[in-house]
C-alpha cells in the first residue's frame, strides 16, 4: 500500500524552499565576495545595478540600504521643502508616510479603488492644492496603480511622482496607445524594497531607486553616499545607505529567475481564483486593465463581518493568513490629523475591515494548494 507524503508546512512565504531551490548558486555568490572583501559598493553591486537597469528598462538603478531609505533619498533628491504636501494613499504599509514626516513634508491622503486597492487618480485629483508638490503612488499587492492619468494630473499641475513599486517589480503597465513600461520606471523616480519577502527579495535588507532623469540619478547617489560626489567635499545634507555586496550577489541571482517566479505565483492566483470565485460574500483579488499581476499577495475581500472568524479558523487549520493592513495610515496615532479624521477616506477605511491576504510563494506545491482553498471553502459550507 502507498504510503501518502506528508504535506509540508505552509508559510505566508517559503524563503527556505526557494533558497534551497538556489543554494548551491547563492553559496558560491556570497563566498566569491568573502574571497574578494569587497563588501561595500563592490563589482557585484555595479553589476546589479547595470542589470536591473536592463531588465527595467531604466537609464540609472542606483542601489541603497533599503526600501524605506529608497522614498527618503527620492524625496530629498526632488529638494522638496518642510511644509509641501505629498499626496499618497492611505493604505499602505507605514513606510510610504513616515518619510513624509520625518522630512517635515505634509502627508495627504487619497482614497483607493475598491477593487484594485490601489491609489484613485480622481480623488488624487481633488487633494491637489497651491502647496502640492509630489505625488507618490504605491503599486499594491503586485500590480500598478493606473498610472497614465496620475502623470498627467502631475504634467497638469507641475508635480512630482516617486513610485512606490516595492511590491510590484516585474510587473509590467500598459498604456492606452498599446506601449508598456515596467512598474517603477513611469514617474520621475522609482523605488523598491528589496527585503527578503519581496518578490525580488535578498537575504538581509536592500532597496533600490530608479529615474531616467541623468540630473536626478546624480542627485541620487549623491544623497546616498553622505551629499558627496567626492571624497570628503559634501554638497547636500545626505545620508548613508548603500546595498552590501553579498545581498546584490544574492540579487542577481534571483533577478534571472524574477520572471519564473511570477508566472509561479499567477498560477497559485489561478488556483485560488478556481477555488474563491463562487462563494458568495468572498471578492477575489481585481486585475487591473492596465497592468499585468506579479501577486506580492493574493488579498482576498471578506464580507459580512466574517473576516477575522475565517482567519482564526484557517490557523487552526495550519494555514496562516494575513491582514494588510488593519489600520490605515491616516488612523494611526503617529499620523492623525483632523482633515483626515475617521470617515474622511470611506473605501480605505471599509477594505481594511475586509481584507485577508492568503498564503503566497513561488514553493506553494499542489497539495499545499488544495489544503488551503478546501479550508476556505470548509468555512463558508459551516
């Protein structure tokens, strides 16, 4: 008699499957830069940067410290001034805000599209005032925020945009005349995290920023490198935050097989998808129109008040699952304002009692699969 294989435990993201899928790579990567000890801003982290430039599309990927460092240096390449307003969403991971506070920028929140969960370039549109200077779109989940009409409110109005792409690298955005252009390389400058349970992910924490713009990418690496161009003679207030050559190794590696790794993810999204589609009160993850899906998460919308049962029941199940994110920035203590009182952003403020992110990895096997969606479903059929 067969003997039936044990089903392997699920994680929100199987790191050791996949390093184990690449070691024999990745250990011969990191001992070449012990061997060489060029530890910082070394030849694997120039040629990193050369090919995400090529796989972007880009003219300058300039390498930093990490994802949140990446939006700080973008903003102080713009020079933007205490007291300008950046517009951004609400629903985000807290990054995306606290470097508008920490530069003594002016947060404004935009309400997001109830399917997409991405940033609404109509409300976008209605936060404009004389003292608006950027906006910064984030590419949530793994698909692009529709960024045609945010460029041009920005045209329109002489604004900056910073991408937020750190959970949508590889995905790709069409426009309505047929052209496509990568994720993070539409605005002024792109940035991205690269932290290790990104879609492109190292092993430590990483990020990286990307402009087409020579006079920007100057300004860049220099607010990486201290605010100096040459040793010692400093130009700007700057700061220090460079990408360790071990992680751009790590990176490299994983940049050739980032597409793989996609399509591995589409065909879990598909799986779900199959699974979710017909139980009534369950919403499954909107594909934009305009941009194709690289599945950061697979977010799935709960109603009826559901949400957090089905979340304690898929644990008791061994499935974890995920709630991002449960307080909007505009809610959170550190951010609060009476213009962006509780009710000022209805959409955001309803998803975020809603939302349950499933379990998401470039390992998830078949039988890991239907665990999962037959515990969804075992739910709904109480």
């Amino acid at each position: 008699m067969q003997t039936k294989t044990p089903m392997k435990p699920i994680q929100m993201v199987d790191l050791v499957s996949q390093y184990h899928a690449i070691k024999g790579e990745v250990d011969a990567a990191v001992l070449r830069v012990m061997e060489t000890a060029a530890f910082i801003n070394g030849p694997e982290v120039k040629d990193l940067e050369k090919e995400l430039s090529t796989y972007l599309g880009a003219k300058h990927a300039i390498g930093c410290a990490n994802g949140t460092d990446a939006l700080q240096i973008a903003m102080m390449a713009l020079d933007l001034k205490p007291g300008d307003e950046v517009i951004t969403a609400s629903f985000t991971f807290v990054a995306t805000v606290e470097v508008i506070g920490l530069l003594g920028l002016t947060p404004v929140f935009a309400d997001v599209q109830p399917g997409t969960f991405n940033i609404d370039p109509v409300d976008i549109k209605r936060k404009i005032t004389p003292r608006t200077k950027a906006i910064v779109p984030v590419h949530l989940f793994g698909q692009s925020a529709d960024m045609e009409p945010i460029m041009a409110i920005a045209k329109e109005h002489g604004l900056s945009v910073i991408e937020d792409n750190c959970q949508a690298i590889g995905s790709d955005y069409t426009f309505s005349n047929g052209t496509t252009k990568k994720a993070g390389t539409i605005g002024h400058i792109g940035t991205t995290s690269f932290f290790p349970s990104k879609n492109l992910g190292c092993y430590g924490d990483g990020g990286a920023i990307f402009t087409n713009d020579d006079e920007l990418a100057k300004r860049i690496r220099r607010v990486c490198n201290h605010g100096s161009d040459v040793r010692y003679y400093h130009e700007v207030v700057g700061v220090n935050s460079r990408l360790d050559s071990m992680q751009a190794a790590i990176l490299r590696i994983k940049l050739r097989r980032l597409d793989a790794y996609a399509a591995a993810r589409n065909r879990a999204a598909s799986a779900y998808d199959a699974a979710f589609s017909s139980i009534p009160g369950l919403s499954i993850p909107e594909r934009s129109k305009s941009s194709s899906h690289v599945f950061h998460q697979y977010t799935l919308r709960v109603a009826g008040g559901k949400r957090d049962a089905l979340k304690e029941h898929l644990e008791k199940r061994g499935v974890p699952a995920m709630i991002y994110y449960p307080v909007p920035c505009h809610l959170q203590n550190a951010y609060k304002t009476a213009r962006f009182a509780e009710g000022s952003l209805p959409v955001t403020e309803s998803i975020t009692h809603e939302v349950l992110s499933m379990p998401m990895s470039t390992e998830l096997d078949e039988q890991q699969l239907a665990h999962i969606t037959s515990s969804v479903r075992n739910f709904f059929n109480q």
